[in-house]
C-alpha cells in the first residue's frame, strides 16, 4: 500500500540525513491521503516523530559515552554527493545559538574530544528532528482533523527546544505557530460568519472553525509554550505569548457573542494552571508587580472551581499572594517627605514622558492578563486583598509584618520587630540566613524544573522592602545619619553593607527618595542639594533685592538729577517718534515688497520644476508602457515558443518510446536534432510491418486450428455414432418398462375405485342433504344481493369522485400553463428588450467610434497641412536669398 511505501521511504530519508526529502514525501502523501485517510496521514507522521526524537536520543547518549562518528553509508556518498542535512553551517539551526560568547565558550571546552563528536553525530539529528518538526507543523496547521496531532507536535518541539538549550529554534517556532494562529483568526476566525451553517472555508482548506476543543488545545500548547520560555529565560518571547492566550482568549469570548454557536468559556482549572504558570514566569523575570497579581488571580481560580481545598492549602496560597504582594518595591515619593524626589525642567519634562510609557506598558499588559484594574499598583493588589479577606487565612505573624511594613512605624525599632518575623517566616520553609545566598543561587541556575511553591523565596526580596522603608523613614526624620547606625539598625537582616547600598542606590536612580552615601565621612545624606532645586532656586534674585534695599537705606539716591535726566529722554523721544514711525512704516512696505517677490521667484521655481517633473514622469511612464508591452510581447513569444518545443519533444518521445528506444538517457539537444518527419515515417512503417506480421500469425493459427479441428471431428465421429446407437436401445428399453409400471398401476386403482363406488352407493347420503343445500344458497343469495348493491353504490361514488379530482387537475394544469405562458412571453420581452439595448449600445459604440476617426483623420489632415504650409514657409526664404 501507500502507508508502507512512504513509511520505508521516510525510514530511507532518516538513515540518510536528507530532511528535505522527507519534507516533500510528507506533503505528497499529505495531498493523497488528507481528505481520504487522514488516520493513514496521522500514523505517518507519528512514526516520522518518534523515529527521529530515538535517532536523536541515541545519538547524544552515543556523544556522551564517548562512541566514534559513524562513517557516512555509500548511499549517502554516492555519486560524490554530501547530504545537505549532514552540514552544520545552515540558518535553519545554529550552533552555538548564534551569540559571539557562545562561539567563543565552545573554543575553550575542557572536552575538546566530546564537542566535536557533538558536532559529527548529535547536531545533524537535532537539524533532522527540527526539520521534522517544522515540516509538520507546517502540513497540520490548518487541518481540523488532525488538530490534537498538531498539537502534540507542537507541544513536543518546545520540549525539545527546552531539553536542548535551543533558544534560536524556539523563537523561531514561537514566531511560526504565532503565524499559524493568525492566518486561523484572520481567514478563519469569528468574523467569518458565512461558515458558522457547515460551509466550507475556501481561504484555509481543511480548518472547520473554531470549537471549544479547539480553543482548549491552543490554550495548552501556549500554556506549555510560556513554560518552555520560563524555563529558557525568554521573557521577551514569555510576554508575546500571553498575548497569544489573550487572543485566543478574545476569540473565545467573540465566538460566544455568535448566535447559534455553544462555546462554553474556558475552564477555572485551565485558566488556574495559566496564572500558575504566569506566576513562575514572573517571578523569574523579578517583575513582582505582575507576580503578586498573577498570584492573586491564581488563588481567586482555585478557589472557584477547588471547593474541597484544604486548610493547610489555603493557608499556603493566600500567604503566596500576600508576600507577593508586600516584595513589591513602594514608590514613597507619593507620600511626600524629605526624601521624595521632584525632578525639574528637563528632567521633569523626560520623567513625565517616561511615566506615561510606563503607565501604558502596565495598562495593555493588566488587559493581557485578565487582571481587574488597568492601573496595576502595590496599593490596589493590597486593596484588593483587604477587601477580598484574604487576611483571615493568612498566619498571624505575616499579618504582623504586613502592618510593619505598611504603617509608618518607629525606624529605630521597626527592623528588630521584623526580624523575628522574618525568622520565623524561614523556620516554617526551612531555610536559614546562612544558605539562604546557596538557595538562591541553585534556584536561578535550575530555573527550568519547575516554580518554588514555598514561601522560602520571598525572604530576600522582604528583606529589600524592609530596608528601602526603614531608609525612607530615616529621610522623614533626619537629615544625616551615619553609616554606623544604619549598620546597627540592620545587623540582624542577615544581609551585608554592599547589598543594602545597592538597594539604595537602585532605588534612588528610580526617584523613589534622594540620598546620598557620603563613604567619606562615614555617612548618609537625605534631600537634594542641586542648585535647581526648591529651597536653592530663589535664593540668589532674593539675595539681590534684599542688597538693593539695603543700599537705598545706607546712600539714598538723588531724585532731582533723575528727574531731569529723564525729562531729557522723554523730550528726545518725543521729537524723533514721527520720523522713526514713518521710517518703520517704509521699512515694512519694502519688507512686503521683498517678501512678495521672492515668493513670485519661488512660486515660478515650483511651477517650472512640478512641470518638468510632470513631463518627466509622462515620458518616463510612456517608455515604461511601451517597454512592458514589449517585454509581454516578447515573454508570449517565448511562452508560445516554449510550448511548441514540449509539444515537439513530447511526440518525438512518444514516437521513440513506441519504437522501442530509450528516451532517459536522452538530452534536450539530442531531441531536438531529431527529425519529426522522418520519425513519423519510420515508425509508421515500423507499424505497417508489424500489422502485417501479426495478421499473417493469425492466418496461420487459423489454417492450423481448422486443421486440428477437422481431424478431431474424423476421429471422434465412430465414436459418436456407437455412443448415440447404446443410448438409443437404452431410452427405448427404460421407456417399455415405464409404460408397463403405469398400465398396471393404473389397473389397480381402476379397481379400487370400483369396490369404494360399490360400498358407497348402498347408503343413500346424498338425498338428505338437497334440502339443507336448498335452505343455505337461499339464505347466501340475499346477503350477495346486498353486497352487490353496496359495491354498485361504492363504485358510483368512486366514479363521481374520479371525475371530480380529473376537472379539479384539467383546471390547474390548465392555470400552470397559462403562467408559463406568461411568464416565457415576459422572459422573451425582456430578452427582446436588452438585445435592442445592446443594439442601441453597439450602434453609439460605432458612431462615437467613426466620430473619434472622423476627428482624428481631420487632425492628422490639419497637421499635414500646418506642416506642409511651414514647410513651404521655410523654403520660400531660402529662394530669396539665393536670388
């Protein structure tokens, strides 16, 4: 069959490394069995999968114990052929995932031996399995059909993107199945309405619209593709695809708007995993905002559709979602203080134009996710839960620290009241002050197996708020402190000077506080001392008209000398105020006059250059015209001549192929230096002679079978005759006994008979019953009577109502043809009618066209005669002069 010739041919295209191969026999016995066999097409390509993910498997377990390269087969090398698949140097999959410090890292591998067997046996099966998976992928994206086989295909290449490292091919499947999912929203989605009665969807063959299971099994394999990108530190790749969710997310809802169509929306428990996964996402990515809300969404959906949660879960999850909450870094300088931070001028102006990027990124972001305000913030999440009562299962100690680091407590005591409850937050999750940097680190170097659900992770974030509040507080009641006492107030954090001076120094380029490390003088200085600031920025006009007065105080000035000084300037003024305005005036004429000119010259400048470019662009346009008319011409030429020469070459193979050459081995040129005449005429001949030869076997066979037939017949005739004479004498011997049999059994039933008649006829039985015969028949011939009258009646009635029912048909029929009637001599009017319209329309057609020549021969006469009269002018002068 079909299946088991492409199962071998893939199996051949496997062993050989040729994906390419493989890709076209997939898409050829996708085109023969898609609409037929999609269970064949899906068996295929099941076992193309699993072949090459073992191939692979093998091959990294062979790279890995140490095993020498296979040597390339002889199929594979024939004819000095090496497999495009068994090269390394391809765009489609990269090495070293295409970074210079990748390249550069390989160089220096202490396993030298085992990098290059990488490269000669595990690299070529990952190209193939890649290879295979696109190609799927590619063949199934619109096949409603095979849509859970799609995605598994898809699910399955992300796991192999995640177990290998690659982050090249995973963006490049996230960008492929992104363009699967849009060409499915576009040509297929909820706007096509016509396709919602079992229509057929023309524009993405094979895809039935969309359904719930369908939706459901997008949903996953995004939900496994967010994963994969957590767990590859891809969070640009992580957010486009909660984009995805959320468009599919919008179909979901769009589709349900539709009437007629039954989507149910999607299930709490999925959505529950997305938030989840969500979560981890985040986390990973330090966007702790976003966490705490993809946590708060996470616990709100568990407790939907997980009624039976336990306590000791609850407990778990609404302490999650509180801690999430409270790592959220404040912005403090929208309480004001000291240290809050009002950038100025420039920097107020980049600031503000920076928030308000930001403030989108977070809005479109919340609409992504599904989260319940567009302006996500620390204060709404800890609103949210306030209000939601998530407090009450949350453990009291917790609820303390929330209060800490909340409330604007006493700086000098508020780190000694959190530190127990920091403590007792990593005895509950086991982890110290001490291991707490190791956990760390083991966590973000095995990020990939899987999300941390204890609250163990939250300890050193805690521990960055609890520091920036206890700085802030400090800012709102000193203006230095010295670094000893800071080191004192956080000796028992478990965390050392440089880490907290990060913390401030990141905060404070985030304007949530200004302060300065003074390392100096051993100190920390609150407020800004920039000379644009609001205690500097009046200081030096205040300075001036404060010196000013005081100056008038110590040496009064002497009016009467400014008085006349300024009389003297007014009397100037005064006298040269009508010959400066009659100079101003006829310096605006003349400014007009120079102004009005240059924009003539300019005008005139534009004019000529928009004419020049006009004609250009006309001669340009002309000579394009006429050079695609010819390349059309030339390329119809080319075309027609093409044709004619696969026509040629085609008979003159036929032709050679029915005399018995072979035409394989055979060039273009060969063919054509073939002569299609002189082939003709010999395979015509070579035709007539073998029509002869065969009709001369066949007469010989004839002559020959009448011969063996006439001599079978000589033989067989003595036979005949014995056989026909013995079953003669048989017949006629079977015949005499049967007619004896039968005269003598006759015989004895004649007898028979005769001894019953006589035993019969002495008891008289038949003359008792006439009476009783007589007294019946006349009793049966009233009831016939009867019953013939009642069918006479029925078959009266019948007649009636035939004739009736045979008027009522004439009279319809007759209605039927009468509107038919009428409805051909409508037709035929109408018919009529436009044929005398498309007369009438032919018939202007012509007379505008006879005008328009008309016009043009008057033009083309006038032009020859304007030429011929310049003509004869410019010969006229010529003639005088020679006189």
């Amino acid at each position: 069959t079909y299946e088991k010739i492409i199962l071998f041919y893939l199996d051949l295209c496997l062993d050989l490394g040729r994906a390419r191969e493989a890709k076209d026999g997939l898409h050829q016995y996708r085109n023969l069995s898609q609409s037929q066999a999609p269970g064949s097409l899906e068996g295929v390509i099941r076992h193309l999968i699993e072949k090459a993910e073992r191939k692979c498997r093998d091959a990294r377990e062979a790279a890995e114990k140490g095993e020498s390269p296979p040597k390339p087969t002889v199929a594979a090398t024939a004819g000095g052929e090496t497999p495009v698949e068994q090269t390394v140097d391809d765009d489609d999959i990269d090495l070293y995932d295409g970074n210079p410090q990748s390249i550069l890292l390989s160089t220096m591998s202490t396993d030298p031996e085992k990098a290059q067997r990488e490269t000669a046996m595990l690299f070529p099966a990952l190209k193939f399995l890649w290879e295979v998976y696109r190609a799927v992928l590619d063949i199934l994206k619109s096949n409603s059909k095979l849509e859970r086989l799609y995605h598994g295909a898809a699910v399955a290449a992300l796991r192999f993107c995640a177990e290998y490292k690659r982050r090249v091919e995973f963006r490049r499947l996230c960008d492929m199945m992104r363009m699967h999912l849009g060409n499915l929203t576009k040509y297929g989605g909820a706007n096509v309405a016509r396709f919602e009665d079992g229509g057929k969807n023309n524009k993405v063959r094979g895809w039935e619209g969309w359904t719930a299971e369908s939706i459901e099994l997008h949903l996953q394999t995004r939900f496994a593709q967010l994963e994969t990108a957590s767990a590859l530190r891809l969070y640009t790749e992580g957010f486009r695809t909660v984009e995805d969710i959320y468009n599919i997310l919008q179909i979901s809802k769009t589709r349900r708007k539709l009437p007629g169509v039954n989507i149910p929306p999607p299930k709490a428990k999925i959505m529950a995993a997305y938030y989840e996964k969500l979560t981890n996402l985040f986390w990973v990515s330090e966007n702790y905002l976003f966490h705490a809300f993809a946590w708060y969404k996470y616990y709100s959906l568990c407790k939907e559709f997980n009624r039976g949660m336990s306590a000791e879960m609850k407990r778990m999850q609404a302490s999650a979602v509180l801690l999430a909450a409270l790592c959220i870094p404040s912005t403090n300088s929208e309480k004001g203080g000291r240290g809050a931070t009002k950038p100025l001028g420039r920097d107020a102006i980049q600031s503000t134009v920076e928030d308000d990027i930001a403030k989108e990124k977070m809005a479109r972001m919340a609409t992504l996710l599904g989260f319940h305000t567009t302006e996500p913030s620390r204060e709404a999440i800890l609103a949210e839960i306030r209000s939601r009562n998530i407090m009450e299962d949350v453990p009291d100690y917790l609820r303390e620290l929330y209060v800490i680091l909340e409330d604007n407590t006493d700086p000098l005591d508020m780190v000694e009241k959190a530190r127990s409850l920091l403590d007792t937050l990593r005895a509950e999750t086991g982890v110290n002050a001490e291991t707490e940097q190791d956990a760390k680190k083991e966590e973000e170097g095995d990020a990939e197996d899987g999300e941390d659900h204890t609250l163990a992770k939250y300890v050193e974030p805690l521990t960055n708020v609890l520091i920036l509040k206890l700085i802030f507080n400090l800012s709102a009641a000193y203006h230095t402190i010295s670094l000893d006492h800071v080191r004192g107030l956080t000796s028992g954090l478990g965390v050392t000077f440089e880490q907290m001076e990060k913390s401030i120094v990141l905060s404070a380029q985030s304007r949530a506080f200004s302060v300065r490390i003074d390392h100096r003088r051993g100190c920390i200085r609150f407020g800004d001392a920039a000379l644009e600031s609001d205690e500097m920025r009046g200081q030096l006009s205040t300075l001036a008209k404060r010196l000013t007065a005081a100056c008038d105080v110590l040496s009064p000035p002497n009016n009467k000398a400014l008085e006349v000084e300024r009389a003297s300037t007014y009397t100037s003024v005064r006298s040269t105020l009508e010959s400066e305005h009659l100079a101003t005036l006829e310096r605006r004429v003349v400014i007009e006059k120079r102004k009005e000119e240059a924009e003539r010259i300019v005008q005139d400048r534009l004019r000529r250059e928009a004419a020049a470019r006009k004609a250009e662009e006309l001669a340009r346009k002309a000579e394009e015209d006429r050079r695609l008319v010819r390349e059309q011409k030339l390329r119809e030429r080319e075309k027609l001549q093409k044709i004619q020469e696969e026509m040629d070459a085609l008979e003159k193979k036929r032709y050679l192929t029915a005399m018995g050459r072979s035409v394989e081995n055979m060039t273009a040129e060969e063919l054509r230096e073939v002569d299609t005449a002189a082939l003709a005429k010999e395979h015509a001949e070579k035709a007539f002679k073998k029509k002869e030869e065969a009709e001369r076997k066949v007469r010989e066979a004839a002559k020959q079978l009448d011969y063996i037939v006439r001599a079978v017949r000589i033989e067989e005739l003595p036979r005949m005759k014995a056989g026909f004479d013995s079953r003669v004498k048989e017949d006629r011997k079977r015949y005499e006994e049967e007619v004896v049999a039968r005269a003598k059994q006759a015989k004895e039933q004649w007898e028979s008979d005769v001894t019953e008649k006589v035993k019969l006829g002495s008891v008289s039985v038949f003359k008792h019953t006439s009476h009783f015969e007589s007294m019946i028949m006349s009793a049966r011939k009233v009831v016939h009577t009867q019953a013939c009258q009642r069918e006479d009646e029925r078959a009266e009635l019948e007649a009636e109502k035939g004739k009736l029912d045979r008027a009522r048909t004439r009279k319809q029929e007759e209605a039927h043809r009468v509107e038919e009637a009428r409805i051909a001599a409508e037709k035929a009017e109408a018919e009529r009618k436009a044929e005398e319209e498309r007369l009438r329309k032919e018939e202007e057609k012509r007379v505008r066209q006879e005008e328009m020549e008309r016009k043009e021969r008057a033009r083309m006469e006038e032009q020859r005669e304007r030429e011929e009269r310049e003509r004869q002018g410019r010969s006229v002068p010529r003639g005088g002069m020679g006189s």
